[in-house]
C-alpha cells in the first residue's frame, strides 16, 4: 500500500487533490495506487464525507 496519511482531514484532501490532477474516478485511482475502494470510502464516510462520482470528489 503506499504511503497516503492516516488523518481522515488529510486523507480526504490528498484524494480530492488526486482525483482532480490525475484520475477520473476513484475506482481508477484506487487499481492504480492498489489501494481498497471499501476501506476508503468507510474511513471518509465515519467522518462524514461521502465520494461524489458526478463532482469526482469527497465532499
């Protein structure tokens, strides 16, 4: 797994900032960077963020 931060503020942040710059949706971003789409979107969510597919982004 890389090294993504363990801070769910953090966490939410890097992945918007990924979205937009290099992948069109998580599911890409989460093949490529090997990561487990259920795991993330569960930890975002425990602090209310949820992934929106039409914005590509947690808000």
């Amino acid at each position: 797994m890389p090294n993504i931060p363990n801070d769910p503020i953090m966490l939410m942040s890097y992945l918007n900032t990924q979205l937009r710059d290099n992948y069109a949706s998580l599911e890409e971003l989460c093949k490529s960077m090997c990561l487990e789409q259920a795991e993330i979107t569960a930890k975002l969510e425990a602090v209310g963020f949820v992934y929106k597919p039409e914005r590509n982004q947690f808000v």
